[in-house]
C-alpha cells in the first residue's frame, strides 16, 4: 500500500514536471476560430472591430510595492473620491508585494473601490531569479500570495485577478501558465515600444504573440485563459521609450509641472488621436511624493480625463472586461457602475514576528488573527 502510494507520488510529480516541458508552442493566430470573450489575437485593431470613434478611451493609473501608512497618504490625496464623467468612481490598479503592506490599508483601497494585483511575496532583487522562474516559483510567489493578500487583507479571492512581475523580468511561460491555472486574468508587465503610435490592444495568450519581447524570456506556448495587457511605452523627450514613467530618461525639469503636464498630455494624445489602446501612467508613489510638481501634474491630468466624455479612468481588469465585450462608448457611458461590496477589517497588529528566511522580526497590520510567524514563501499564512 505505502509503495502504492509513493509511486503514484512519483507519477504526479513527473506529470507535472513533464507538462512544463511540454506546454504546445503557440503557432501564429487564427482570427477564425480566436474569437471573443475568450481570444484575442494579439492585434493592434480595435475589439471588435469597432470605429475609432466609438471606442472609449481607457487610463490606467497603477502604482507598484508596498502599501504602507507614508504612501497611503497620497493614494488618499490624489485618488479618493474621484469619477469619471460617467459619474462612475474612477478606478487605479495597485500592485503589492507582500513585505512591509500593511494590510489594513489595503483593505482600504478595495473599499474605495481600487483593485488590488500582485507583485510577487519576495520582491526580491535577483533578477535572475524572476528571469529562471519555474511554474513552481511561480506558484510560491503569485498564487500563495493571492491566499495570503485575500486572508489578511479580508478580500474576495474572485477579486484579485492581476500580476506584474517585479522589475517588469518576465519568465518565459511560467507566470503565464500561473495565470491560466490558479484562477488569476492578466498579466501587465510585458512592456512594448515597437507598438507605441499604433498601440497593442490586450490580448489572450491562446496564439503567439506579435508583440515584441524587450525583457526576454517571453512566453512562446499557447496559454489559453491567460490575458497579456500590454504595457505601452512612454516616448521620453527624445523619443526613447520608457515603460515606467519614472523610469524615463530625458524627462521634463522635475520642478516644473507645466511642462510634465505637458509631457504627460503629448504622450497621452499618440494614444487618444490614434489608435486608443488604452494609456497607462506606471509610477511608483515615491516618485510623486518626491516631485511634488508631478504629482500635481498628474494630479491636473486626472482632472482634466474625468471631464472629457469619452476618456475613463479604469482598473486593469476592467479594461479587459470591455475588451472581452466590446461595446460603442455611448452605451458604455449609460452602463450602470459595477457594483461592488466593501470587506470589513477586523483590525489586529502583531509582532515581533520572527521571519524564518532572514531571521528580522517584523510588525503586521492586518485583518485577521495573527500569525505564528512572518509570512513568507512556502508559508504564506505564517502557520
Ligand atoms: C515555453 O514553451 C514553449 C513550448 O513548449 C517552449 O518552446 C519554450 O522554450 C518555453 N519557454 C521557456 C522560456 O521555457
Ligand atoms: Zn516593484
């Protein structure tokens, strides 16, 4: 009987091992049987075909790391409260990496109506690590956190649906296929500068990818399920990409907010006069609490596309909803605003909790009962 048990073990793991390696190569799209809601070839025309001017403009404000009481400041300062012109609440995708967030204030987001997205367990600084990840690693920094983000944040599971790689280091498929098979939606760390004028729509993974692959190794299998929401570059003042906006180079005097507001509205209208594949502004907080100047740069930004009418403010994973069903702007501004339940937080700080993997206690603020220990990879809940 043991010995029954150990072989069949065995099986498992070398079925598993096996299906990693022998995930089918995507072969080049077939705009036939790659139809909606659940295939997308990856395309620069609009879903479904839609006329330009029947397209909404969609931005997507992200911020990335840590949630913890400095930055939440300016989350509330400049995000809070706002809407569309839509009277809908405008949405912003945060994505969080587990060490340091404070969990409380990450159920606070979710109650404002923010989404909340993953960046990983372990932040950690190897690139090489993310480059070589397993499916296996991936698991351990994505799917448990998704466990771990919805248990002491107190946040429905359902609702967590998004990935971003820590600096943007994609893993070939691995991440990809974490997606497809552990409930998640879309990926938003691919970033793409080939595509920038005539900007790449989201696009699911079922059929390879035009997109051009700037932090290699790229995902080449067919990974039906798994959305890529492109991350459009930046053209910076000399026309040099950049994915992140605090990431580009020759950039506006960081004193000046006329000419940032400049510069984010000309980077803005390659989108808006063109294509409209949606435009993002990925930032870290600390770069706006540190130039206050761009922050109300952005600040005036966001003012200025809550009044235009056919311009919304939108989570990542609402962009990919209206990509999936596509539908005119007119019938997307009369749409009802997604409904949405707040999750109470049943406040508990803990610590000093002795994390196993660096041996430094650290304090957690969270929405639960504490754990034996700090929460880590392999362990996510602190057992
Ligand atoms: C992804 O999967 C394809 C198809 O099995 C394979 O050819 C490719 O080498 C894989 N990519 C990586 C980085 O492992
Ligand atoms: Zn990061």
């Amino acid at each position: 009987m043991k010995w029954f048990t150990l072989l069949s073990l065995l099986f498992v793991a070398l079925v598993v091992a096996e299906e990693e390696r022998n995930l089918p190569l995507a072969e080049s799209c077939n705009l036939e049987s790659c139809q909606l809601p659940d295939c997308r070839c990856s395309s620069t025309s609009t879903p479904g075909g839609l006329p330009l001017r029947d397209v909404p403009q969609f931005v997507t404000v992200t911020f990335d790391d840590g949630v913890n009481i400095l930055n939440i400041e300016t989350y509330r300062k400049i995000l809070y409260g706002r809407r569309n012109s839509n009277q809908c609440p405008a949405g912003a995708t945060f994505y969080i990496n587990h060490e340091y967030t404070n969990y409380q204030l990450v159920n606070e987001l979710y109650n404002n109506g923010f989404e909340i997205a993953l960046h990983s367990i372990s932040h950690q600084t190897n690139q090489e690590y993310w480059s070589q990840a397993t499916y296996e690693d991936m698991v351990r920094e994505f799917a448990d956190q998704k466990t771990q983000m919805s248990h002491f944040a107190n946040i429905p599971r359902s609702e967590i649906k998004g990935i971003r790689m820590p600096f943007l280091q994609l893993a070939g498929n691995s991440s990809f296929l974490v997606i497809a098979e552990h409930g998640f939606l879309y990926d938003s760390s691919w970033p793409t500068v080939q595509f920038v004028g005539s900007g790449l729509w989201p696009y699911s993974l079922d059929y390879s990818s035009i997109q051009d692959c700037v932090i290699s190794p790229c995902p080449t299998a067919s990974i039906p399920k798994a959305w890529v929401s492109p991350m459009i570059s930046w053209l910076d003042l000399n026309g040099s990409p950049c994915a992140m906006v605090d990431s580009c180079f020759a950039f506006p005097d960081r004193e000046d907010e006329e000419a940032w507001f400049r510069f984010i509205l000309t980077n803005f209208e390659r989108h808006y006069l063109n294509s409209r594949a949606p435009f993002g502004f990925y930032v870290h907080e600390w770069y706006l609490s540190t130039y206050p100047a761009i922050m109300n740069a952005l600040v005036r930004f966001m003012n200025l596309v809550n009044e235009l009418e056919d311009t919304f403010m939108v989570t990542e994973s609402e962009v990919i909803d209206w990509v999936r069903d596509p539908i005119p702007v007119n019938e997307y501004k009369e749409k009802p605003c997604k409904s949405f339940a707040p999750m109470p937080c049943a406040a508990t700080s803990c610590g000093p909790l002795r994390a196993e993997h660096n041996n430094l206690d650290y304090w957690m603020a969270i929405c639960n009962t504490c754990p034996r220990t700090y929460p880590w990879l392999g362990n996510p809940l602190g057992l």
